[in-house]
C-alpha cells in the first residue's frame, strides 16, 4: 500500500467511486506483473528534464551498468525513439499516449533511425531475450519503427497500455494502436499527489482532473 501511495480505505474509496476502473485498481493490488507495470507508468508521466535528472542521480547509487536495464532507462530510450518517430508528424505520440491510426500518417516514408538509438534499442533487445540480434537490419520506415515502439512500451507498460488492431490501407494490411486511457488513468488515480512536486510532471498530467480530485480529497481530510 505504501507503494502505491494509499491506504486500504482510499483504495475501497477509489474503487466505489470508479467502478468502471475496479478490475484494473484490483489486478494492480494483487497482480506483481501488473503492479510493476504500473509503477513504471509514473516515469510516463515525468517531464524529459525530471526523468533525466532521476537517471542521472540513480548513477550516484548504482553502477552504470546496472542501471542500463531498469525502467527508468527504457523510458529515456522510448522518449528518444518517439522523438525520431514525431519528427516531421502533425500527431504527436506521448510516452503515456501512442495512440496512432493510419489515417494520421504514412506509414512507408523513409526515416532516419541515428546508429546510437538504434544500437541502444537493440542491446535492450538482446538483454530481454538472452541473445544477440545480429541479423535484425536497423528499420528504414515509420512503420518498422512504430513496431519497435510498441515492443517496447508493451515491455515497459503491459500488454494492456496500448493495443495493435488489424486494419487495411489501399488493400494492404495494417495497423493501427490504440493506449488505454483507462489504464493511465488508474495510474493517476493511485499517486499521492500531494506529496509529489508537480513540476516534476508534464503539463497534460498535471491537468488531468484526477490530479485535482486527489489534491482536494487530502486538502479536505487534513
């Protein structure tokens, strides 16, 4: 519970008042899978500069090698390979939103993939699955590289966090991703806002309004 920043009763609360959220709030209290994949949610949240600066201060208490596998690195690596992918896009993916249909871009144009991230990319590859990917060619198109973004925030996230549904374009079969609002909404719902530094997070998950539903929930209880 104290990692979640709640108590029992604000958990029963939460759930009497969302029920619609129940299954989810319930599966991050007993499920560890899906409570680790919840906790990651909050680097999601962060701004660039505030996860950067976490990253940088955990090389203080760790060694570097060992902080290159944890969560906290993965989500720098998928902020940096949304960068590339938004590059040039009128729709603009989030680390806690990569909702992308086909309709918002073509997913053949060529892309330039920098070796670095590539490399990075790969070396997470090859950790989580205990072997090299040699043979694996660096991706030359928006949609290759939507595919290694989803295998990552999946990997970060939850299989849960965003979705790949079937769709076609000009006959061909393809994709398109959906993020689960509901899931980074319970993610918001179970932070203790009041004893975080907003500025830490983004504008847009400042605003959300359960952020201010917490913040007057504990105004009023104290």
């Amino acid at each position: 519970m104290k990692a979640l920043h709640r108590t029992k009763t604000e958990l029963q609360a939460l759930i009497e008042t969302h029920p619609e959220h129940r299954e989810r709030i319930v599966d991050v209290c007993m499920d560890a899978k899906t409570f680790e994949h919840n906790r990651n949610l909050e680097l999601a949240f962060y701004t660039d500069e505030t996860l950067l600066r976490k990253y940088e201060h955990s090389g203080n208490c760790n060694y570097d090698m060992s902080r290159q596998h944890t969560p906290m690195a993965k989500c720098l690596l998928l902020r940096e390979m949304l960068a590339i992918k938004n590059h040039g896009m009128s729709v603009q993916l989030k680390p806690h939103d990569l909702t992308l249909r086909q309709t918002d871009y073509d997913e053949n144009e060529r892309i330039d993939v920098p070796d670095n991230v590539w490399e990075a990319y790969k070396h997470y590859k090859e950790y989580k699955n205990h072997r090299g990917s040699e043979a694996e060619s660096k991706p030359q198109t928006r949609k290759q590289w939507m595919t290694c973004i989803y295998s990552l925030a999946r990997d970060l996230f939850g299989d849960e966090f965003v979705k790949r549904s079937e769709t076609s374009k000009n006959g061909a079969k393809c994709y398109n991703f959906t993020t689960d609002k509901g899931v980074a909404d319970v993610s918001i719902m179970l932070m203790n806002w009041s004893r975080l530094n907003l500025d830490d997070f983004q504008k847009e998950i400042v605003q959300n309004p359960h952020v201010a539903r917490s913040l007057q929930e504990d105004e009023l209880a104290h």
